[in-house]
C-alpha cells in the first residue's frame, strides 16, 4: 500500500546572498570572544554579581548598626542636661552669694566670693567651671587655685601608656567612623586671656538663654560646654561655664562600636566565603556547560560530551538535563536531514537517469514512432520530477509552518463531514462512509494540516479498495482522545510493512496504477503532523481483509 502526495502547492524558495551567512556568523562570534574574554579575568560575571547582592545586604546591615550612633547621641544629650542642671543651681547659688544684697547698690560679682564658692561647689562634681562678669572678663576658674606664689592651675592627666600598631590602627578607624558620623567639630584651644567672646555659648549665657557646644580637644577627646546666666532679681550679672571631657561616655561608645566591627567583619569574612562557595558551585558548572555547548556550535562532532549534573536538584541539574536532551535532539535532527538529503537525492537520480537515457536514445534513431514514444516518456519523466520536487519543498516546510502555526479549537467531526461530502459516489471507485460523527468533538489544532491528513487516508483507500466497496471512517472516544479509524476493503499492508509504510518515499502501489505517479512522502506527512498535534497514527490489517488505520488526537482541555 502506498501513500498520496501533499496536495497543497510550494511557495517560491527565496535565495539567499552568500555573504549573509559570513556577516551572520561574524556578528555572533564577536560578542562571543567577547564575553570569553571577560570570563578570563579574576572573577566572572556571575560570581561577582553573587558578590555583589551579598555585599549589598551587608552594606544594609551595616548601614542599620551605624545607625547605633543614636546610642551616643542619647549619652551626649543626657551629659548636656546634667551639666544645664547642675549650672543653673551653681549659677542660683551664685546670684545669691556673689552678688550685694542691696538692690540699689551696683550689682557686680565679687571675685574673691565667686572662687571661694566655686571651689567649694565644683570639686565634688570633677567639672571645670569658669564665671565671666557682664562685661566678659573671666572672674573665676575652678582650675586656679588660689595658694602661696600665686594661682596654681590643676588638671588631671590620664595614666601614662603606650598603645601597640593594631590598637592604634583600629581605633583610627573608629575615630574616622565617629568623625564622619559626627561631622567635624570646633578645635578647642586653651586661651590664656580667656573672654565670653572667645565662646559662643558663653555669649548666648550674658544675653539671657542657657547655651551647649562641643568642642574636639588637641588629644582627640570631646569636651561639652554648657553656659548659663547668673541673674540677680532677674538682672544678667555673669555666665558660668561647666564644661567637662566625655572619656567615659568615649569610652562606652568605643566598646560598642569594638563589637559591632568585630561582628561586621565576621558577617564580611562569611559573606565572602559564601560568595567564593556558591561561585564555585553555580558559576563553574555553568561555564563547562558553556563550554560544551560552544563546542557543540563549533561542529565539534558527537565526540562533545555535555557535563552530567543530573545528580543535582537544583536549576544548575535542570539546565545539564535540557541542554543533553537538546543535544540529542540536535543530532538526531541532523541524523533525519542527512536521510532526508540522502532520499532525495536517490529519488531524484531516478527520473534523472531515466531522462538522460531517453535523450541519449532519441539522438541515435531516426524512427518518427520510436521517438515520439520516447518524448513521451521524457514528459512522463519530467512530470515525475516536477511531483517530487513540489512534495520535497512542502515536506522541508512543514517544521517550520507546524512550529509557527497557532492551534486553533476545531471540531474534529464537522471537518470529516466536509471530507465525506467532497467525495462523491463513483461506480469505479469505493463509496466512503461515515459513522459516530453526530455530536461534536472538539480538539485543538491547524484545520488545513488535519484536513491534509484525513485527505491522505481518504484517498490511499479509495486507491486501494475494489469498485462498490465502502471505505469506511468511524469517529469515536477512548477516554481523552478523539479516534478516527479508516477501513477499506483492498489487499491491505504487506507483511511486516505496517510501520515502514510511514517512512519517506515509500511506494508500493497497485499493479494498474502507471508508475512515479506518487512520491512516497503522504504518510509520512501525515504521521509529521498527527505527531505535532501530540497524537499518534497507525495501521494494521483487518481480520477479514482490507487495512485499518487509526488517528487519535487529544480532546481540547487534554493536551
């Protein structure tokens, strides 16, 4: 039993320039040397992304615990209330004492009752206090005291010590973190003719309003400074200044800034291990399958071997799995093409010989019958060669169309009425009847492709059936799937031809049938197209004589 032609016509074949392929080729290997080039450097592409999103989660992490500066704020804050406190029950004792009672009489600090008051008031609280009359001029400083030879000037030095290379290296860093938190504070100098003027804080004490700044001293400590007014009945007669050095507030602050690099550095240490892991473990793995599938561009032959990562549950496992099944179907297409270049050309040097025989003989007799049959086989031959040029151009096209084409719902029993109905009753050819298409039965698919299949079975059994007989076509369910059954009445499939009959270029036609009539490639077709449409076709012999063939496709909503 042989199969029928495709009936639909080829489109025209486009050339192509041959400088196409060289400029295509060229355009996609620059890009490509260029991102091998790139892979060649200290880290890859991947790798440093990977480093980047896990850096930038520390940077986040980082940018939260800076935020602890709060917690030294909140302790800087907390020392300016307290010396305000503490000045403005300095600077109330102060009025009250210093300054005459007579409110008609001048009213001026006394400076002897002002330091003796001082010292008195400020040695228990280890503050430095400094008074300034209403004219600015410094009256008292709690670190002058008064003694044989005059003013002796006290301040306490911290013991002695010498800190090691990795101490003094840390704690400039902490030093450049804290300063550029803080921002860049005032230098404060020790003048030895001190004024208000030379403190701004003081100034805003003389003018009425309690005043703090913060100064950095030549040893890289903070001083605070508070002023406040000293008033007699409301009258502005001074300033005191408390001011105090933050060594234990730096020192607090220094410990919690110890931990928190200690744990940033351990994060940074562990993030990057994690990187140079999953670097190893993602980027790796995906560079061989670069690499093979590169050399599976090159043409390197089935020789090329894509790296087995099956063993891996992961997106990397995935990608091995596809790109080895892709490989295959790589090959296996171009094993099916080099067949099918391989049949043309056998199938073409068929009526190819037969033309130059004919042509060869038609020059050597000079009989006017003889050569006129001999033209006749020529335009026989051509004809042959015209057919089978139109079924290999359709065939090389079906992919492509099959590939591109959207699936459309259809109902699978109206399209074989329609084919039931354009074959009408001959006396020379089987009666087609159809049976179980009363209700619809809807599938997806490319009407015009199903209809070339069903037109290929169709007329392969009237081909084959004896006049009067019924080439009958049965439409039926088996659970998810439509089933079309063909049955005729012929000599049915030789033996053990039940599958080879679907291959390319398979002829084998009845006796009366005039030869080249048909190119072999109908059923072949017809079983590319079920197979695209995720169904499955075959045949077989019926027991009581004639082939059977079945097509069975998936129910819309069972793909």
């Amino acid at each position: 039993m042989a199969s029928v032609t495709d009936t639909d016509s080829p489109s025209p074949r486009a050339e192509s320039a041959s400088a196409a392929p060289v400029a295509s080729a060229e355009a996609v290997e620059r890009p490509r040397r260029r991102r091998a080039s790139r892979r060649r450097g200290l880290l890859s592409g991947l790798t440093r992304q990977i480093l980047a999103v896990n850096l930038m989660a520390l940077a986040f992490l980082v940018g939260g615990i800076i935020y602890l500066n709060q917690y030294e704020r909140g302790l800087f804050a907390g020392r300016v209330e307290t010396l305000t406190t503490q000045g403005k029950i300095v600077a109330a004792a102060l009025g009250e004492s210093t300054v005459p009672r007579d409110p008609t009489a001048p009213q001026r600090m006394d400076a002897d009752a002002t330091r003796n008051l001082l010292r008195r008031l400020i040695n228990p609280i280890n503050t430095r206090a400094r008074v300034f009359d209403s004219s600015g001029h410094l009256v008292a400083d709690s670190r002058m005291l008064d003694g044989r030879g005059g003013p002796v000037r006290r301040q306490e030095l911290p013991p002695p010590r010498v800190p090691s290379l990795i101490e003094t290296l840390f704690d400039m860093s902490i030093e450049a973190v804290e300063t550029w938190m803080q921002g860049h504070l005032p230098r404060y100098a020790e003048i030895p003719d001190q004024r208000a003027i030379d403190y701004v804080e003081v100034m805003h004490a003389l003018a009425g309003s309690a005043a703090s700044a913060r100064r950095k001293a030549v040893d890289g400590s903070v001083i605070i400074s508070v002023a406040v007014p000293v008033q007699r009945f409301k009258q502005v007669v001074g300033a005191l200044m408390l001011s105090t050095r933050t060594e234990d507030i730096e020192r607090l602050v220094h410990q919690a800034w110890v931990e928190v690099l200690k744990l940033i550095g351990a994060a940074l240490a562990l993030t990057i291990l994690l990187s140079l892991y999953l670097a190893r473990t993602i980027a790796r793995p995906i560079r061989r399958l670069a690499g093979a599938a590169d050399q599976v561009r090159r043409g390197q032959g089935r020789k090329t071997e894509i790296p087995d990562f099956s063993d891996r549950n992961d997106e990397i496992g995935d990608l091995g799995v596809s790109l080895t099944a892709m490989t295959e179907a790589l090959w296996t297409r171009m094993d099916a093409i080099e067949r099918f270049a391989a049949d043309v050309a056998h199938e073409i040097k068929n009526p190819l010989s037969s033309l130059r025989t004919a042509t060869e003989t038609a020059t050597r007799i000079s009989d006017p019958e003889v050569q006129k049959k001999l033209l006749g086989l020529l335009n026989e031959d051509i004809k042959r060669l015209d057919r089978l040029i139109t079924d290999i151009a359709a065939a090389s096209r079906l992919d492509a169309e099959l590939s591109r084409a959207e699936a459309e719902p259809l109902d699978l029993a109206a399209l074989l009425r329609t084919f039931a109905d354009l074959y009408p009753d001959e006396p020379d050819k089987p009666r087609v009847v159809l049976k179980g298409a009363d209700h619809p039965f809807l599938i997806r698919g490319l009407e015009s492709r199903l209809g070339q299949v069903f037109r290929n079975l169709l007329d392969n059994a009237r081909t084959f059936g004896p006049p009067g007989t019924d080439v009958i076509v049965t439409l039926s369910q088996d659970a998810d799937a439509a089933v079309v059954t063909l049955d005729d009445s012929g000599p049915g499939i030789p033996p053990g031809k039940t599958a080879a009959i679907f291959e390319r270029f398979y002829t084998e036609r009845p006796a009366n049938e005039q030869f080249g009539t048909h190119s072999g490639l109908g059923l072949s077709i017809a079983r590319q197209i079920v197979a695209a449409h995720g169904g499955d076709i075959m045949a077989e012999n019926r027991p009581c004589g004639g082939a059977r063939f079945t097509v069975s496709l998936p129910l819309e909503g069972h793909e």
